[in-house]
C-alpha cells in the first residue's frame, strides 16, 4: 500500500496514447514502488513494439495533419500556457505523485518539478512566436538577367522520441515536450520505468488542455523492449534522451545508422574546486548542497571535491559533519532532508561504489552508509582522498550522496585533475577572487561552469555536456534548432 497521506490522489495506471487511456496491448504489467517504504504502488503497462508502433503511427498521423502541423503558432503558444495553467492547479496532486513514486522531498516535488515545469512551459509557449529565418542575396550569374530571391525557414522536424530519466520525472518530461511542442512537432514520451505516474499524468492534463489526439502520446515499458523499439522506429524523426553515457551510445549508434537526428544529455562527475581564499563555512555549505540536493541523484552533482591544501581538513571534516547531521526519511515527513534512492536495484549500486572505494585506500570520513529500514535508503557519504588516488568513486559516476575529496597545491594542478574525466557536464568553482575564477572558467572542460554556486538552472540557459556527456544543449534560444529543420527556398525571377 502507498505510503499514508490524506493527500493521495488516484494513481495512473494506463499508457495515454491517441487521446486514450491506453493498456498494453498483450496485457501485460510491471509493479512500480514507493522507494521510501519499499512498497509497491501499482501496475502500469509494460509496452511491446506493437504498443510503440501504435503511438508512434498516431503521432505522425497527428503531424501531417492539419491541425497540428498548419496550426498558427499562437495558437500552440496558447495550449502550452493552458497546460502550465492547469499543472499549477493540480501542484498538490502532481508533487504527491512525485514524491511517492520518486522519493525526493514533497517540499522539492513542489518547487522544482511542478513549479519548475510551469516556468519551462510559459518560457518555451513564447518560442513557438519567434522561429523565425533569413534573407540573404545570391551572385548566380546565369541564366543571364535572371535575379534571386533566397530566404531560409525553420520548419518541424517531425516525430520526436523523447526518453527521459527518473531523477526529475515531471521536470525533465517538460523539458523535452515544451520546446518540441512549441516547435510544431509531436511527441512520444518514454518515461523511466522506475518513475512513470507523472508523465501520464502530464498527457492527461495536456489533453485537457485541448491538445489533438495523438500529439502528444506516453508509453511506458522497459528500456530495452518499449525504449529500444521507440528509437528504431522508422517514423521517428528526432530521438531526445536524458539517461546514462552507456545507454546514450547505444541510442547514438542506432541513431547514427538510421541517419536520425540525437540529442543527448548524459552522465556525469563534475567537480567541485575551492581556492584558498574561499571562507571554509561557504566552501562547506556550497559543497554540502552540490553533492547532497536530491539525495545525489543528479547529472550534475559535485560528487568530486577539489579543495586548496591549506583549508582542506577543515571543509572536508565540515562535509563530513553536514553528512552525519542529515534526516533521513519519508518526502511527507516535514522533518525529513534527505530521501530514498529512486530503487532496491540502484541503492544496492551506490553501496557497492562506497564499499569498492574504500577498498581501494579511501577514507570514510562519516557514518555507516547501511540504513536498518524497508526503503531503499543509503546515508551521505563524504570519502577522504588524500593521496589522489585513481579511485573507482574519482571516475565513475555514482548517482547518489556520495562525495570524494582531494587536495591540491596550484591552479594548473587542479584544472588537470579536474579535467582528468570522461565527462564534462557541470563545474562550480568556488572563490572571491576574479581573475582566478575566469582563468579556471577558460580552462574547465564542462557544458556549465558555476562560479560561487551550483546545479542552477534556468530555461534560458543552454544545459549540456562536453566530452562523454552529450551531444547538444537544452533551453534557451538554442533549442528551436534542435527540433526544426532549416529549409532553404531559391525563388527566380
């Protein structure tokens, strides 16, 4: 049973497609759970490629149809500001899902997901306005006395495939359908199938909205079956993925032989420097919410720690202190901090890396990571490199609350190091001194570069990765080329 909340709404339990609430075609289910009480919550649809190519084949009927893909773009600016309108009225129902089905704090389900959601929509609603072309002049000389009239314009791209992650269910589903939508091309949505109960919840209220059938579909699954069979079909134009580095290769060889086009936002180790002069309490502080802010669970969590030699003992036993003071429990429970890990499967994962670090020489600054509770629960962790070794924790991305810290002596040293990893999503850099801040700027390897903050987002701020976390950018400006083609038109006269 779902954890006790006078608050609980009906829980979805059907795939939307066409304008319908949608069963799996064979019948067939999985359980979902409360990652706080272990608990399973419902059955929802484990979608075949029958399923898929149902949804896929609705929303490219709903393309090509006129009432999609002709609409005037104030009008799909319209529906997207009706959607943020009514995911507003439906916070409550919408952060409860969330927290019940992901974990995270109720207070966060409310402010990041759903109001974080309704931002993205209003900011994206006011693009489908702007997409806008060029004028240019031609120096083709024949025939003789023909003139050029050259213009470019920027049209839909098509079906798009949008698969997203279970660390921000409901946020990251608006980040990929509001620009997509706004755009004039469809969707399919493939939620994890760890956190699926707002993403159908979105399509429902999206239909009420007054989007038209088959415009935007939900199908849930596995991602090998119902993910796997979304980015291979043919009628899918676009594919947009949040996920792992090695899921994302996989989505990209697929795509790159199908000649489709692929944006994605991958894995990530960002690291975390702090100079010399930083006040250690600010340093401690900024540090503790990089790695700590939804349990760790974050592409861009500062999970390594590159502190100066001469205050390195201070921040990194703050850390620690900060770690062992933490809450943990249910998103209900006012006075929780911390939450869940999203599942059984990736706690087991997060404990494993704590345990193989510490193996390897590292240091375990705070407590016990074990938690004697029927969650999936793992405590933060803060892991003391001195020596800078090549750990496991240094490389990999752990996707949990755990942090490991290393010292350094200059500039150059640490850029290295923190430089020294496959990924390159986020960095934060932590000083009061200017010149020092732009030069580790200039010379970060990463998609975002924090100075004195971290993990901030905005819709119009191009997110993305360097290196093995990703290929293109989200938000702003920028994200119109992602879902329009640039057609150029040649008049002679």
């Amino acid at each position: 049973m779902p954890e006790k909340n006078s608050q609980t709404p009906q829980l979805p339990h059907t795939m939307f497609i066409n304008g319908e609430k949608t069963p799996a075609a064979a019948g067939k289910t999985f359980p979902i759970y409360n990652p706080a009480t272990g608990q399973e919550l419902t059955q929802i649809p484990d979608a075949s490629e029958t399923d898929i190519d149902h949804a896929v084949q609705t929303s490219k009927a709903a393309f090509d149809s006129a009432t999609w893909r002709r609409m005037p773009p104030a009008s799909r600016e319209h529906l997207l500001l009706k959607l943020a309108d009514l995911i507003e009225q439906h916070t409550d129902e919408l952060a409860t899902l969330e927290t019940l089905n992901q974990g995270k704090l109720i207070a966060f389900s409310k402010m990041l997901e759903v109001s974080g959601s309704v931002q993205w929509l209003r900011y994206m609603a006011g693009w489908a306005t702007k997409i806008e072309g060029t004028t240019f002049d031609l120096s083709i000389p024949f025939p003789p006395g023909t003139r050029y009239n050259a213009s470019t314009k920027r049209v839909p791209v098509g079906v798009v495939a949008a698969i997203v992650p279970w660390n921000f269910p409901l946020l990251m589903a608006v980040w990929k359908i509001a620009p997509a939508l706004a755009c004039g091309c469809t969707v399919v949505l493939k939620p994890a199938e760890e956190t699926p109960l707002t993403a159908i919840r979105l399509a429902e209220l999206a239909h009420e909205a007054g989007f038209p059938p088959g415009v935007f579909n939900v199908v849930t699954g596995r991602g090998e079956t119902a993910g796997a069979a979304l980015v291979k079909h043919p009628l899918v134009n676009k594919v947009t993925f949040t996920g792992s580095t090695e899921v994302g290769r996989i989505i990209g060889r697929q795509c790159a032989d199908d000649l489709k086009r692929a944006s994605l936002e991958l894995g990530g180790k960002s690291p975390v420097i702090v100079l010399d002069d930083c006040d250690p309490k600010k340093a401690i502080e900024g540090a503790a919410g990089a790695i700590f802010f939804n349990h760790g669970q974050v592409c861009t969590a500062g999970s390594r720690l590159y502190v100066a030699r001469s205050i390195y003992d201070e921040v990194v036993q703050g850390i620690a202190a900060v770690a062992d003071g933490i809450t943990l429990g249910s998103g209900f429970d006012a006075a929780t901090q911390m939450g869940p890990m999203v599942s059984a499967r990736h706690r087991d994962k997060v404990m494993g890396m704590i345990a193989h670090g510490k193996l390897e020489g590292g240091e375990i600054l705070s407590r016990d990571a074990a938690v004697d509770a029927d969650g999936f629960f793992v405590r933060p962790t803060v892991i003391a490199n001195r020596a800078c070794k090549p750990l496991s924790v240094v490389r990999e991305e752990v996707f949990g609350p755990v942090l490991v810290a290393m010292p350094y002596d200059d500039i150059d040293e640490v850029l290295a190091q923190a430089n020294a990893s496959e990924y390159g999503l986020g960095a934060s850099v932590w000083t009061n001194q200017l010149d020092k801040a732009l030069r580790l700027v200039d010379g970060l390897e990463a998609g975002t570069v924090w100075v004195n903050t971290h993990n901030m987002v905005d819709p119009a701020m191009p997110f993305g990765g360097f290196k093995a976390s990703g290929i293109g950018r989200e938000h702003g400006k920028v994200i119109v080329d992602s879902y329009t083609e640039s057609k150029s038109v040649c008049i002679a006269y």
